[in-house]
C-alpha cells in the first residue's frame, strides 16, 4: 500500500469532480456544490442527474463550473445498466451506476485527465487542491473507513475502503478497473449483505493488491465520518477545523436524516462518536444552515416545476380521486417515519435545529440548550 505526502496544486490547474442526486438530494448536492465554489479556486462537477425534475431545476439553475448529464443521455444505448435497473430498488441502481458515471465521463469529455468520484452528502471546509496534487500519479486513489477500534469488525460488512472519495487517472490500469467494477456492480449491486459483497463498495477491497499504482490517502482530512470521528481529537485553530493535527478537507455527512423538518439524526452514537459542541456547531450546523438556504432559494423552483407537470397532466387526462389503498399507503409511511422519529428521540440520538441554529441535544436527563 502507497502513503502519500502531500503537497501544493499548481496554478492553474482545474481539479475535476463527479457525483450523482435526484430531487430529493439537491440540497445535498447543491450544498456540496457550494462548499466548493467558497474553498477551490478552480473546479468542474459533474452532476449526474438521476431524476428529470433534478435535471430541470439544475438547467434553470444555471450553476458556474457545473456539467450537467441527464439520466436519459446517460443510460442511451446502455442495455446492460437498462436491464440491471429492472432487478434491483431505486437506490440499488443508483448504487449501480456509480463505475459507469467516471466511464461515461472519461469517454465523452476527451479533456479530463484525472477525476475524483464524490458521494453528494460531501462538504467541503478547506481547499482540496493540495491533495488531489499528490494522487495525480496513481491510477486509482481510494481511502479508508477508518473504523474505530470497536467497530473493525464493520469492515467485514461495509469493506475496508469507502466509496465516497475515488480517484481515477485517465490511463489503462484505472480504465481497467472502472469497466471491471462496472460488470461487478451490474451483475450484483444490492443493499445487503451477500457472499461478500454489500452493494457497490466491498468490491474496493481487492483493489490494492490486484492493480500496481493505487495510492490510499492517509490525510486525517479527507473523507471524516460518523463512522470514524470517534477516532479524533477536534480542535479549532484561527477559526480552521483541525483532525487531530491536520485541517478538515472534507466531511462525509452520512446516515444524516431529517425528521419532521427541523430534527436531525446524526448517526454519531451508532459508531461511538459523541455530539460534542465542537462537532455540533463547527461541522454539523454550517451544513445545515447551507441546506436551509438551498430549500429556500430552491422552493419557487420545485412547486413551479410541480405545477406546471400537475397542469400538463389535467389537461390530458382527468384528476382520478384517491383511492383508499393510495390513502392507506401515505398513511403507513407517515407512521413508519413518526415511530422512527420517537425512537431516535427515545433513544437520544438527534439535534432540534431551528432558526439557523442547533439549539438542543438530547442527555441523558432531558434538553441541553447549546447556547446556555
């Protein structure tokens, strides 16, 4: 395995990144955007969008630095993709087309030399450039789970190597082995568990010994999680973010979920993290009250999109009423989410954000004001 020193990016050069989102992810995607547009001074993203209503608002959007790929253009001529997305959830397929997004990129956009896959729910706190620098060399660039010491044993379920930051240089090895994971995930690509296997990701582990130049960051920076934080001692330096003795690049908001508008699960508790007023009001709330504003600019457009597609349809066809198994099945998701959110809280695992600020956590005795 390959450690890295890192160094400084050239002037000049343009760092290259793709992700993918449907609707239900802009603010997501849009905040991940946003996060780069305010720490790197020259990038591309690349959206993927798995939704036409996500394609239409980021068209009218109209977003600097940003290549926009339909899901249409994507899939035309793919039979194998057409044919996976038959077989598996909307997210298994979303999983799926992960390999295929860099492919897809690489053959259509002849000028991109080097390009790093980003999960959507990244945010970015400081310049990434210094990094993507000393990875320009390898093949392939992964990184690691890096499980606390309790938890290794996730990495028999999950894979040692996260998905969430890949790099790829345009050469032969790193071809080959995007068009290698690409057949993997189209043969098999579902969110369990099997034989080994567990979605789009366990498939990495191998990837070290089977190719010659793949780098594995080691930057404390890249890549922090719910899944890793408990490892770290955080600091703040002159108003920067420090992982032990290193800035945050980057941070992995995974297993974040929204209940009822305004209260979040964090996913911290599951992997041995604490909910410390460091991580809360220096890593967690800039990307919630990123979010918030995205909600806001972006509502005009999402009800305007949604209009004009209720509109279109009424005038072919009349408005059937609803019927009792439709009511019944909203009725089942609005109990599934509220049980869900009675057991976070039960279990004192979530924050109340409100008015741009996370104002509680739950303890062990009842509310914390984090102002107080």
């Amino acid at each position: 395995m390959l450690q890295l020193d890192l160094g400084g990016l050239k002037d000049g050069d343009m760092l290259n990144f793709c992700t993918y989102f449907d609707h239900n992810y802009l603010p997501r995607g849009l905040a991940l955007y946003h996060s780069l547009r305010e720490h790197c001074p020259a990038f591309r993203l690349w959206v993927l969008c798995m939704s036409p209503l996500c394609h239409e608002i980021l068209t009218k959007l109209n977003l600097q630095n940003v290549e926009i790929i339909s899901l249409q253009i994507f899939e035309k001529n793919d039979c194998k993709l057409k044919t996976a997305k038959k077989n598996r959830s909307l997210v298994e397929y979303y999983f799926t087309c992960t390999p295929s997004l860099p492919i897809f990129i690489f053959e259509n956009y002849p000028d991109v030399d080097l390009l790093t896959y980003i999960d959507s729910d990244f945010y970015f706190f400081s310049d990434p450039s210094f990094i993507v620098d000393k990875i320009r060399n390898y093949s392939i660039t992964i990184t690691r789970h890096r499980f606390p010491l309790d938890y290794t044993y996730l990495e028999q379920i999950f894979g040692i190597y996260n998905v969430g930051w890949l790099t790829f240089r345009r050469d032969d090895e790193a071809l080959s082995c995007l068009n290698r994971w690409r057949e993997q995930c189209i043969e098999w690509c579902y969110d369990r568990l099997e034989n080994g296997r567990f979605a789009d990701q366990m498939y990495l582990d191998d990837w070290p010994n089977r190719y010659s130049n793949v780098g594995i960051i080691e930057h404390l920076g890249i890549n922090v999680a719910p899944y890793n934080l408990a490892n770290y001692n955080l600091t703040i330096k002159n108003g920067c973010i420090f992982i032990d003795e290193e800035p945050l690049i980057c941070f992995h908001f995974f297993g974040l979920k929204n209940f009822l508008g305004f209260i979040f699960y964090l996913s911290l508790n599951r992997y041995g993290a604490r909910p410390t007023k460091t991580i809360l009001n220096h890593i967690y709330e800039p990307y919630l009250q990123s979010m918030k504003k995205i909600k806001y600019d972006t509502k005009p457009l999402l009800l305007n999109a949604v209009a004009i597609k209720s509109t279109q349809r009424n005038l072919t066809q009349k408005m059937a009423p609803m019927r009792l198994p439709k009511s019944i099945e909203m009725l089942t998701n609005y109990l599934k989410r509220l049980r869900i959110a009675t057991s976070a809280i039960f279990h004192r695992r979530f924050v109340i954000f409100l008015y741009g600020h996370i104002r509680f956590k739950i303890i062990p005795c009842g509310f914390r004001s984090l102002r107080s």
